[in-house]
C-alpha cells in the first residue's frame, strides 16, 4: 500500500526472473510456459488494486475498526500494509485472492 508501485515492480521483477530460470532448466521458453508467472502477477496486481481502492473509498476503516481486540488481524494488515500481499497464512489475504480473478485484465477489473 505504501510505495506499491515499487513493491509490484520489485515483486514482478523477481518472479519474471524465476519464471525464465525455470523456462531455461526446462529448455522451454515458449509463451505458455509464462503463464503461470502471468496468472500470479495478475492475482498480484488484482490484491493490491482492491486494497487501494479499499482505502480510498473509505472501506479501509472498517477493517481497521475489525481489528479491534483481534491482534493477529493487527499483524496481517500490518503485513498488508508492508506487501506481504499473497500470504495463504492471512484471513485477509486469502479472501482478497479470493474475490480476485487473475484471468481478467486490470483493465476490467
């Protein structure tokens, strides 16, 4: 949420380098073996573009006002709030990837 376009940049960064690595042990560089690494940038994109609307629209509070005598949700916004966007151990999170749909385009998200 702070600097997220740095944090997605960064984040892309290391999976598109993940993704050729694995392409070259594979001997597979073909359109099809980036999908995977297209899908999850997308479930990226997607997580983050929520948060921020979520804040904006003023619905941050309310998840803020949840937290209340709940520390371990007080953990996973912080976490949130740092970039730890894709986390499966976060309440959170994984209903965030859950409303998300990685197979749409931002642009009609």
């Amino acid at each position: 949420m702070f600097s997220t376009g740095v944090y997605l940049s960064l984040q892309g960064g290391r999976d598109a380098g993940r993704a050729v690595a694995e392409g070259l042990a594979r001997g597979d560089l073909s359109q099809a073996a980036f999908l995977g690494y297209e899908r999850q940038l997308r479930l990226l994109h997607h997580v983050s573009l929520e948060l921020i609307q979520m804040f904006y629209q003023g619905r941050f509070g309310n998840l803020l006002r949840a937290m209340d005598g709940r520390p371990h949700l007080i953990q996973e916004v912080v976490g949130l709030l740092a970039g730890d966007l894709l986390s499966e151990r976060g309440m959170v999170s994984r209903a965030l990837m859950k409303r998300a749909n990685p197979d749409v385009p931002l642009t009609q998200a």
